[in-house]
C-alpha cells in the first residue's frame, strides 16, 4: 500500500536486504530508517516513519546468526593418568643395592604395585626377619613417591609412623602385630599393607594376612583381592584367624 509522499517502496530503496541464506547486515538499512524519519513532520510524515520502522524490523530479524550443523572440535577428552613408570624410572636402584620388593601405593582410585629396594638383608624369611621384613616394607610405603612416580599419578596413604612387631603367645603362626590397630587406619592405608603383605613370602600365611594391634584384641586374618586392589577405600574384607 503506498502511502502520501514517499511510499514504502520509496523506503525500501533506500535499504538494502540481506540476500536469501543468510548473508551479512548491510549498512544501507540503518541509512534507510534514517531517510524515512527525516520526512516532513505530519501525515505523510508519520507513515514514512513507520513504514521506515517496520521495515527496519524486518531486516534486523535476520541479521543473527545462524545456527550450524557443522561439529565444532573442542579438544579430546582429559586422559586418565598412566598408573605406570617408564622403563628407566622402574628399574632405577640406589646405589646401596638392596633387594627388590613390590609394594601397593594408589593410583587413580585403585591400588598399583610398584617396585621399591629393602635394605640388604630384607628377604630373610621366618621369626625375627619376617618382622624385618614387614617393617622395611612399612617404610617403603611411606616413602614419598618419586617425582617421575608421582608424574603417573601415584601416592600413599601409609603416612604415619608404625611399627610392627611379632605376634603374642596365643596367636596363630606368622600374626604381625602393628602400633596401631588396623582398624583404625585409613582404610586405603590398610589396604596397602594388607596386599603388600600378601605378595611376599615373609609375610604372608596362606596368600592372607594375619595382623593384630598392640591391645588385647585379637588378630584377624585379612585378605587382599580383586575388589580390594579396585576399591581400596571400602573395608578389607577379613576371615576369623
């Protein structure tokens, strides 16, 4: 519908409208909305001047962006740490020598083993060196991981001072009896003991664990499975001795 003086269509030249598809917001409609407002004030005036802005919403409308079906690539997704050492990090040794054992530390959520070096003497078997035995691996799970381990993700839990000491007139043979009671530690921690434990000769009874505090309770026999190395968090499960 035309309207007194200078139409719509008069409007419209002075615009221009965005192709079909999408294409980008040319000025000429800015200058266009402009040109209908500068009517003579009156009638006619007021209609270019809303002719003017209707228009002008019209072509507004499709200056926003498009949306795209094309995938947009945001990186891969955060990797897991390694849970393993190179090769020259897992076969350093200090210069003291030693023998190799391999203790349980934790790595992403579950229970890895590492090897770590005993002092000379450490694998001997039986009474006194059983608690040798089990008292080098104590130290061994307290010590601080190295930087490349810690790199792969590894820690401990076994952080407090322990001892550990043989068991009491009355417990079965080969119960290790620790400073604390086994209970009380962190469950990881125990973990850690209990499969570290399990894994060497000197300290083993049966492929179990039998450990004890310094109270009057008794010893339990603990075992070191499947779910224990996959959820060292929850309780380790135990068998009376």
């Amino acid at each position: 519908m035309a309207v007194q003086g200078m139409g719509v269509s008069g409007v419209a030249r002075g615009m221009r409208v965005p192709e079909a598809g999408g294409g980008r917001c040319r000025p000429g409609g800015a200058r266009g909305a402009r040109a209908g407002r500068r009517g003579p004030v009156g009638t006619g005036g007021g209609w270019r001047a809303l002719a003017g802005a209707v228009l002008l919403a019209a072509v507004t409308a499709g200056c926003g962006i498009r949306t795209t079906s094309v995938p947009v690539d945001a990186g891969g997704a955060p990797s897991r740490v390694p849970c393993s050492l190179s090769e020259a990090a897992a076969g350093s040794r200090p210069p003291d020598g030693g023998t190799t054992a391999r203790v349980y530390l934790v790595c992403a959520s579950g229970l890895e083993a590492v090897d770590r070096t005993l002092p000379t003497g450490g694998s001997a078997t039986g009474g006194a060196g059983a608690v040798a035995v089990a008292q080098a691996l104590l130290e061994a799970m307290r010590e601080r991981p190295s930087q490349s381990e810690r790199q792969a993700g590894f820690t401990t839990y076994v952080e407090e001072p322990l001892t550990v000491s043989a068991g009491r007139e009355g417990d079965p043979p080969g119960a290790l009896r620790l400073s604390r009671q086994p209970e009380d530690l962190p469950p990881a921690a125990l973990a850690q003991i209990v499969c570290t434990y399990a894994g060497t000769d000197a300290t083993s009874v049966g492929g179990t664990v039998v450990l004890g505090g310094p109270g009057k309770y008794p010893v339990r026999r603990y075992v070191c499975n499947e779910g224990v190395k996959e959820r060292p968090e929850s309780a380790v499960p135990t068998h009376s001795p």
